[in-house]
C-alpha cells in the first residue's frame, strides 16, 4: 500500500540504531528524506547518507540547544512534516529506589522527556505555519506498567505520554497529529547489548544474560521480544494520512501481549 509520503521530510531522533535506526530505514523506503539526529553515526546511517536519502547529524539531544540544531537542518530544506521522538536511555536501578540520586533522576527526566518537548518545541512552529504535520513519540509500557528496576524511566515515560496526549489536544483542530507507540521489550541493544539490561539484571543476579532475556521474553503472551522493523511499520502507520488520517492523541502499545489492558 501507497502510504502517500514520498517526498516529505522527517526528523527522526535516536537515529543510528535500534529502533531508530529501523523507522528511518522504513520511512526512506516510502521516498521520505530523513534528517537523523544521533550523538554517533553508524554503518547503515552512513549507508542511507551516500545513497541521498538522509542527512545524519550528530547532535547530543540532552542539551537544551541540540534539538534546535537537529530541526534547523530539516527546515533548511523547505518543510517539515513529520517528527519521530525516539531518543532514549534505560539504566536498570537494582539497589533500591533510596539508592537512585537526584542526578539519575533529572538524567532520565531530561532524555526521555525534556528531549522529546525541546525537540517538539523546535519543529511545531513550521508545521503549525503549514497546518499539517505528524508527530509520533516512542513511549514506553513502563508508562503504565510502573517497574521498581526501573522507576526514574517508568516515571519519565509516563510524563513523556501525557504530554503526547495533552499537545494533541492543543493543536489537533490546526492539523496536527500526535501520538505514541509503547513498546515492550524490544530486540535491540537496550535490551541485548552489553551495556542493556539484561546484561545488567545478570551481573546483579549472577545470572547469565541470555536467560534473562528468554525469561523477559516469556512473559510475552508471543514468547519474544518485538522487533525494531515491528515498532517502526506501527510508526509509519501512524505518520501517514492514508492510514491514520483521524487518528491522534493515541497510544498504541506493541508488546506481544505482555500487558493487558481494558
């Protein structure tokens, strides 16, 4: 199916793997140029930059003046219509919610939450300007799935959803869409690497990663993790008009039936 973006231009934050990664891969597929914001480039990023269809920037997102940057570069081209949210940052609290200090705490605010409003803030006024765009913001089910491992990101994904749906009501009559996706577990280094979670909760436990995550796996009615091709086909349905025209102010949770809600 034609989902009617070629042509437009998106930012995408968090661009170089992962999710990220596999939303920019999808939308250049759909003929969207792509400007993408990460603090490091990577082997496929660059791939898509020598071929034409994005424009890395490295930016570190956690500043004040690093969304501003990343968005300037998508104006330059002439328009902006779609922004993708993606950038963000889990680290697993294992000892305790007394353990976890101020500066973990305003750290996560500030790259779950504060990214995404800095980054929003920068692009709204070219979209409110054209009376279209399409913003769609990677939550989390830790949103509403509150986790004591992990309780300054569960609380920053929680703010990070509600402003979604709070800037939705503002200007969804100016022809703006926003959204959400809330992911579970997904198959990327956040959860596989070296430095992800289950890596962590197995050095803590003193149990062997993989079998974290086989365990973090079957708590899916599926029996995995989503893949990041999986979230990023949920977001391109999102951004487009054809398929999701009067949709806005959703949250859409893909998790392979981990949670269940009514």
């Amino acid at each position: 199916m034609d989902l009617g973006l070629n042509d437009t231009v998106a930012v995408v934050t968090g661009a170089s793997k992962g999710i990220g990664l596999a939303i920019t891969q999808a939308l250049v597929a759909e003929g969207v140029y792509v400007v993408a914001g990460a603090r490091e480039s990577s082997e496929h990023l660059e791939q898509l930059a020598v071929q034409g269809h994005v424009s890395p920037v490295l930016v570190d997102l956690a500043t004040a003046t690093g969304p501003v940057d990343l968005v300037d570069v998508a104006l330059n081209r002439g328009r902006l219509d779609i922004l993708v949210n993606n950038v963000g940052q889990v680290s697993p609290r294992l000892n305790g919610f007394l353990m976890v200090t101020d500066d973990q705490w305003l750290h996560s605010i500030n790259v779950n939450l504060m990214a995404a409003v800095r980054t929003t803030r920068a692009a709204l006024p070219a979209m409110l300007a054209a009376g279209h765009g399409s913003i769609v913001t990677t939550s989390s089910v830790n949103a509403f799935l509150p986790d004591p491992g992990v309780i300054d990101y569960s609380a920053a994904k929680a703010a990070l959803t509600n402003f979604s749906k709070a800037l939705s009501k503002e200007v969804g009559s100016r022809g703006i869409r926003v959204n959400t996706v809330s992911p579970g577990p997904v198959a990327t280094d956040l959860w596989l690497g070296d430095a992800g979670v289950a890596a962590a909760v197995g050095r803590a436990s003193g149990r062997d990663p993989d079998s974290v995550a086989r365990d973090a796996a079957g708590q899916s009615v599926t029996g995995r993790f989503t893949r990041p091709d999986e979230v990023a086909a949920l977001v391109l349905t999102l951004v487009s008009d054809r398929t999701a025209g009067n949709v806005t102010g959703s949250d859409v949770t893909i998790d392979g039936g981990l949670t269940t809600q009514t």
